[in-house]
C-alpha cells in the first residue's frame, strides 16, 4: 500500500489505530489503549435485564443492560451506537475497569455516550480516573449526548476508568454507552482507497475497507487504464472510488479527535467523463458531517479538484459520508458516476517526524533525517539507552530522541498551510547531560526564545507564535557557550490555538462582605479540607472587591516584587501575563518563591526544595498546581515553562501544610532578604496576588480560577483569603494589602532604583 503523508496532533506519541466493530485498523501493533467492552456489545440480550457482572468491568451493586430494540421501560432512548447500552439505577452504583497499554507522559481522552431516564430530571453521572473525579455531569432525559468527555496525562502505564450515578438520593437512572478512550489523533482509514485486493483495470466492489458503503461502488485505476471510465488521474496513489449511480454512498466514522480540537478535512473529487451513450456527464457530488450536508458541487469531467471543510470537533469522533446526489429525470440519468480519492484528515499543521522515529536508525551515523533538515552533528539515541555524554534518558514519546552533539548544530523545518494571524503554539520536549546546555529557538532565523535545558529529564516547552505568514521556517539550535555540551529534543509539534467565547461583562460592584464568622466560613466550607482556625484580619476597605485595570510590568531583568513577613501561609494565587519571550536566563526564575521559609527548618528532609514554583521546577510543598482552575498533571511537569503563554492566566499553587516568609515573586531571587540581584528575571505582567490562609478544595479554585479574568468576585472566600494586593495604585513606590494581618501590608517592588516613579512599570489591562 502507498504510504500517505500525514500529520499529527499536539498530544501524539505516535501514529495509532484503533479498532471498532466493522472497521478494519492497521497492523496489530498500531492500537490505541482500549477500554474493554466500551460498548457493552459483549453481553448481548434481547430484553433488558438487570446484571451484577458484566464483560470487563467490575459491577459495584447492580446494572441494567439494555438493548436498544427493547428500551421502552426505561424511556425508549437510542445510544445511536451498537445493539446495547447499560444504566446505573440510583445513587453511587457504578462500574469500573483498569486499562493498561498507557504510553506514561502522553495525553489522552476518555469520552462517553450519557443520558438519563425519562422524567428524571436532576440526574447526573460521574467519571472518576485512579478514584480522582473528572467530572460529575446533568444528563438528558430525552436523548443521548456525545459531550462527556476528560483529558488526561497518563502517569503510568495503566489507569482505573470509574463511571458512577451521582445523582442526589432517589431512583435515578443514568445511561452510557460507547466508553472509548483516544490520544487526539484522527484516525481516518483508507483515505486513498488503495486498501484492497489488486485490481486490474476497475472492478465493482461490494464493500470499502473502513467504510459502510452502499449502491454501485467502484474501484478504478488512476490513468489510461482505467480509460472504461474516462482515464482520469488523481495522482494520488494507483486506485480511485466511483458512486456510479444516484444514492450511492460511502461513509465513515473516524475516531480520535480531540473535542476540543480544530481539524480540517479535505478530498479529491471529479465525474466520469462522457465515453460512453449511456454514461452521461453532470453527477452531482454531496458531502455530510454528522447527516447535515455541508457541501455539494457538479464536479468536473475532465480535472480533479480539492474540497477543504474546516470543523470544530465538540466529541471524539465523526461522522463523513460521501453521496451520490444527481437529480433523477430518466432512468439513463442514473448512470452519473462521481469520483472520489485521497481524503486527509490532518487535523491541524504538524511537523513531519516530529519525534524523530520515522528513519528507523539510532547511533551518529545518520544521513538523513525524515522532513529535517540539518547543519552540524546529530545523532539519534533510544530511549532508556546511554548517550554520548553518559546519561540515560527517556523522552516518554516514541522509542528515540535526537541529539544536538556540539554547539553550533540546528535543525529546522518548514510548515505550511497557516493561516495569518492565527495563533499557534509550538511545543517541544527537551534536555541536557552537562550543566550549562543552552538551547536557541528560531524562526525564519530569528531567535525568539533561548532557554536551559534541564539535567534531571525532558521537560515540555510552549511557544506562542502569531502567523504572519501561510508558512515559516523553525529552527532549534544548539547556542551552547560550551563547544561539546549536548542538548536533546523531541515531540516537536504546531497546533491551532482555539479562541474561547467571547467573555461576559463585567458585574456591578458587590457591597462589601459581611464580616467572617464562624457560619459563613462553614457555609463555603469544603468537606475535604479541615477547617482551620480563623485568621485575625480586619475587614477590607470600602469598596472591597474592584475590577482590576492595572498590572506590574516586568521587564525580566533586575524587577521583582517581595511581599512582607507573613505567617501561617497556606495557597498562594496570583493573576499572571508570561512573555513568551524570556531573558535568556529565564531557567533559574521563579513565578514564587518561598525557599527560605520556616519550612525547611520544620521539614529538614525536604532540604532547600520547599516552597517555590520555577521555570524547571516545583518545591515540594505543593500538591496541586490549578491553571484557570484545571489541575497540571502530573504534578512532576507542573513549571511555569509549561504555562500558557502572553495571554491572562489564573495560577493557584496549593500547600500540603503552613509557612511563614516574605515571598518573591516574578524573581530569581532565592532569599528571604534584599540581595544584590542576579540580572534575569521572570518577564511579564503580576496583577492581582492573592494569599490564602487554609488549603483550598479542588472545586473552591475551579470556581475562582475558572472565572475570566475581571468578571469575578471573591466575596464567598473572604473567610479564608488572609493577603490581598490588587496592584491597581497605577505609577507607585508601594502596592498595598487589602487584608492587613500583622504587617505594614506594602509589597516592595525591587532594586531600589525601582523604587523611582519613572522606573515604575504599570500596563493597563487588555
């Protein structure tokens, strides 16, 4: 079979296939992780029936397998998919089941079919990973739905899939159907009908590998020898597809997408040429996703031409289907056969070998480099094998990584098919043996970022990169100062950035709060954090909560802010703009740090990693970085390098246990006191700094942090937020604390010389 270029999504390892009833994959090896019996298609049953076991899963209590021929007791519902579906009848019932075959590092999604019985309104159902909840979901009563869905980074090689009734007490009654889990990746198969036995020159075809096809289907070769049908040639491949007659179809459902992705399919379409009395020109050509037409054309008889449909996926998979739509005036008219070939379903630009696994070749030999293009020494290493400079690695992404041998050596690649103006981020893993690596980033040879790859392991890097053009050229160097000093790379891609919604305005200013007492704490309060004595604080001033419009700008070089003594700190939460763009020491900054804090003196073991959060690491004493409310995971790779980039962003680190220090923020600086400061800082823009005085619950920072930014309000909070600088003085010495508690309640803003109005960096915020 010929092999077709393609492309990847952000979030792949390598390219997979996946296997679904009726749909021939690729060689056994290429499969995604399977969730067994996803489709409760192995417990087959003419009438419902309720069961306490059921093919690979664990029953907790009881379920109902329920076919979809036999479904009017419970409302009638149709999952739309296979013969079966299962309920979970009333609060806390559940199933679940361990998958393996999880590549560790990778992202995945789970996504499932829901609804609800019929009536029950107010039931909801829950998935849970390794017994941590994605999501408790409303369902419908009167349909399935494809929106119930999690991502996920697999931190080992297996995961405990859990789907469970969280309906509040009463007989509710949820449904699912069609468990699946994907890496992002689209798998559209047989895109170029060159999947089948040979055929010489055109034959008529009962079925199409990896498709549902009916009416008069045919496979013809490319060219003079398939002149029976008028020679045309594709150029893609040795076969093209034929719907000879009206009503004619071939339809897929490719799998894999990310639902939040954006993908763009495209196909190669024309007509059968007049050769024949009986063989009329004039077929009309139509194409549907999810059974709406989005397309139709009278395509040519005498050239191939391409159709582009760009659609945002809200599920894990579509629907195509390709139809033969000419009118029928006379019975001869049936007879007006539409041509179709090489269907691509991208997805986004990527890449090629973007995890340098295509050539096959390890060791320093190597002469080529599939889609790279390259000046210097290179080699390319095994995971988990020794390198040149003696460390063992592993990307977690394939089975090689590449190697930059000496300073001085780069690799680039050209993308294309942008869009100007669009926003793209541009992601890779990378690493270093020998302190001192330093990695440059270029594009169309300009260098845009330089940053110091990690000795511990690959980290992941984001850059957010404005198309100016349909195309550019990316370059990674080795800038080393030392000749000999390696720096290695892998995962190397480009996805489309989707804009969010437009943002709600901003609501009238609240009065102030009430002061805190005891029953307000307890109203907010989450179950599973224990409640803490309150703070001593006075009430804020009038008025208490503002919409922010300014933000400290830090230039990345001697500017940082430290924030008084404080005691008994737990979370700390800050609104935050990171530059893309960082000093070219930007490895050794931190967003916080607390390093010296009491901490350490209390927890020995911990030595000097407590309390900080950095651009190649994270202290010890949290166990959860959330962004816009979402956790990182793992919390291994939770950095700042990995956050989003020049946009607005809600970072919430939380505490396993108190501490008391004055901390710096946007700084290299590692002390507790007023150094002398090391040029290269964090670059960007602080607005509000927030420092609460109690571990928050996981559903307490998605509410606030998932909020846009200038639309919300801490007023439910207030009992547990001990430290407040909005940062809204405008041009100033001082930022001040609107919850005082024990201090002067003015942050510093440093050097000294920062301290003069006209070094003050203010920005209004956009």
């Amino acid at each position: 079979m010929r092999r077709q270029s393609s492309l990847y999504l952000v979030s792949l390892s390598c390219l997979h296939l996946l296997t679904y009833a009726g749909v021939e994959a690729g060689t056994p090896a290429d499969v995604d992780p399977e969730v067994g019996n996803g489709s409760f298609e192995s417990d087959q049953t003419t009438t419902w029936t309720y069961a306490t076991t059921l093919t690979s899963w664990t029953v907790g209590s009881i379920c109902i397998l329920v076919p979809n021929s036999a479904s009017e007791p419970w409302g009638g519902l149709q999952s739309g998919y296979g013969s079966m579906y299962i309920g979970l009848q009333g609060s806390g019932t559940y199933i679940e089941q361990t998958m393996s075959g999880l590549l560790p590092g990778h992202t995945y999604w789970v996504s499932m079919m829901v609804a609800g019985r019929t009536g029950n309104t107010g039931a909801t159902i829950a998935l849970y990973l390794d017994s941590t909840l994605q999501f408790s979901k409303a369902v419908s009563d009167t349909a399935f739905e494809s929106t119930a869905f999690t991502a996920f980074n697999a931190t080992g090689a297996s995961v405990k899939i859990k789907i469970a009734n969280s309906s509040p007490s009463g007989d509710f009654t949820v449904f699912a159907d069609f468990v699946i889990i994907t890496d992002g990746n689209p798998k559209l198969l047989n895109g170029d009908f060159e999947e089948q036995d040979t055929i010489d020159p055109w034959a008529y075809v009962t079925s199409v590998t990896g498709y549902e096809s009916g009416g008069s289907r045919v496979i013809i070769k490319n060219g003079p020898e398939g002149s029976d049908w008028g020679g045309l040639d594709s150029k893609s491949g040795t076969y093209y597809f034929a719907l000879q007659d009206t009503d004619d179809y071939i339809e897929q459902t490719v799998h894999g997408l990310s639902p939040v992705g954006t993908y763009t399919i495209t196909f190669m379409y024309a007509s059968r040429p007049p050769v024949c009395g009986t063989c009329l020109s004039g077929g009309k050509l139509s194409f549907f996703v999810d059974g709406v037409e989005v397309w139709s054309a009278l395509p040519s008889n005498s050239a191939w031409a391409t159709y582009t449909y760009t659609f945002a996926a809200t599920t894990t998979y579509k629907k195509f289907r390709w139809e033969n739509t000419s009118p029928v005036t006379q019975l001869v008219d049936n007879d007006k056969a539409v041509f179709i070939d090489n269907i691509v379903l991208p997805g986004t630009i990527l890449f090629g070998d973007y995890d340098f696994e295509t050539g096959g070749a390890t060791g320093c030999s190597i002469t080529s480099l599939t889609s790279w293009t390259w000046t210097g020494t290179i080699c390319i290493f095994a995971n988990a094998a020794q390198n040149t400079d003696g460390c063992t690695f592993d990307s977690y992404s394939g089975e090689t990584y590449l190697s930059m041998e000496t300073a001085g050596t780069e690799i680039h690649q050209t993308a294309t098919g942008m869009e100007v103006s669009q926003t793209w981020v541009i992601t890779w893993k990378m690493a270093a043996c020998k302190a001192g690596a330093k990695l440059g980033f270029y594009i169309d040879d300009s260098l845009v970022w330089t940053g110091y790859p990690p000795t511990t392991g690959f980290v992941i890097v984001n850059h957010i990169y404005v198309a100016t053009g349909t195309g550019a050229t990316f370059k990674w160097q080795n800038d080393s100062p030392a000749a000999d000093v390696e720096v290695y790379l892998d995962f190397i891609t480009i996805v489309k950035v989707i804009p969010p919604p437009p943002s709600p305005p901003p609501p009238s200013p609240l009065p102030p709060p009430s002061p805190p007492h005891q029953a307000l704490r307890q109203a907010h309060h989450s179950p599973s954090v224990p409640l803490l004595p309150l703070p001593s604080f006075a009430p804020p001033p009038s008025p208490p909560l503002r919409h922010p419009e300014w933000a400290l700008d830090f230039d990345g070089v001697d500017e940082y802010l430290l924030l008084p003594i404080y005691k008994n700190m737990w979370d700390f939460a800050c609104w935050v703009y990171i530059d893309s763009v960082q000093p070219q020491s930007a490895g050794q900054t931190t967003l916080m740090d607390a390093r010296y804090s009491n901490s350490r003196q209390s927890r020995p073991d911990l030595g000097d990693d407590d309390a900080y959060f950095g651009m190649n690491g994270i202290g010890k004493i949290w166990d959860g970085v959330f962004v816009n409310g979402e956790p990182m995971l793992p919390l291994s790779e939770a950095t700042w390098a990995n956050l989003i980039f020049d946009e607005w962003i809600h970072v919430h680190l939380r505490a396993t246990r108190s501490y008391d220090d004055d901390i710096n923020v946007m700084s290299r600086v590692i002390t507790g006191e007023e150094p002398e400061v090391v040029p290269g800082a964090c670059k960007g823009r602080l607005a509000s700094v927030f420092v609460w005085g109690s571990p928050m619950s996981d559903e307490d920072i998605l509410a606030i942090g998932g909020m846009v930014y200038g639309s919300f309000t801490y007023k439910p909070y207030t009992t547990r937020l001990m430290h407040w600088f909005p940062i809204e003085e405008g041009e100033g010495i001082y930022t001040y604390d609107y919850y005082v508690s024990g201090s002067d309640g003015q942050a510093r803003m440093f050097p000294r010389s920062f301290l003069d109005k006209t070094r003050i960096r203010t920005a209004q915020i956009k």
